[in-house]
C-alpha cells in the first residue's frame, strides 16, 4: 500500500467504501451476495447520514426489471504535489494517472 502511496503520489482518498462497510457490518459484512450489492448500495444511499456525503458519488440506472443498479462510483485523490510545482511535473503525474487508470479498467473489464 505505501508503494502504490508512492508511485500514485497519493496524499489522500476519498470513497464511500468504509462508510458501506460500516453499513454491512451488523448483518452481512465481509460478505455479501452478489446479488444483493446493488439493493444494499441503494438502501445504504437512501439514509441520510451517508446520503448528504455520498450522493454524488454512486450513480444508479434501473435495470429491465425496475430495480436499481450501481452504474458508476466516484472515488476522489488528492495528490501530494507542491502547488508551485512545474506544468512539467504536473504533466509527469496526469500521465502516471491515466496510466493506473488504464490499468485497473482493464483489470475490471
């Protein structure tokens, strides 16, 4: 983890994920159906303590049957990058970015 940390030039993430995990944990947490991820990701957005920070952060479509599915997810990186640095280095790290990004799409394709 601090080596990816590193090589991403990581500062800070933020993701809905602890705060779900937090969600499943009385009843299904570390597993859960998969089947059932879509239904609980809703149930888990319709309540308030987690919908005001994490609206805009799962996206939902219905699917042929009506019911809610997860479409997309948003996951926000601050970078540990000095606010005077160079558009050089700034080009460094949206390249390094676009990489590690490429890379995990395929993985999840």
């Amino acid at each position: 983890a601090t080596r990816q940390k590193e090589r991403l030039a990581l500062r800070s993430v933020e993701c809905f994920l602890d705060d779900f995990r937090e969600f499943l944990e009385p009843s299904s947490f570390p597993y859960v159906p998969a089947k059932e991820v879509h239904a609980r990701a809703v149930d888990f957005i319709a309540l308030r303590q987690y919908e005001k920070r994490w609206e805009d952060s799962i996206g939902f479509v219905a699917d042929t049957q009506q019911r809610q599915q997860v479409r997309w997810v948003r996951v926000s990186f601050v970078l540990d990058l000095s606010k005077n640095a160079r558009p050089e280095d700034a080009a460094h790290w949206f390249s390094v970015w676009d990489k590690f990004v490429a890379e995990r799409n395929t993985l999840e394709a």
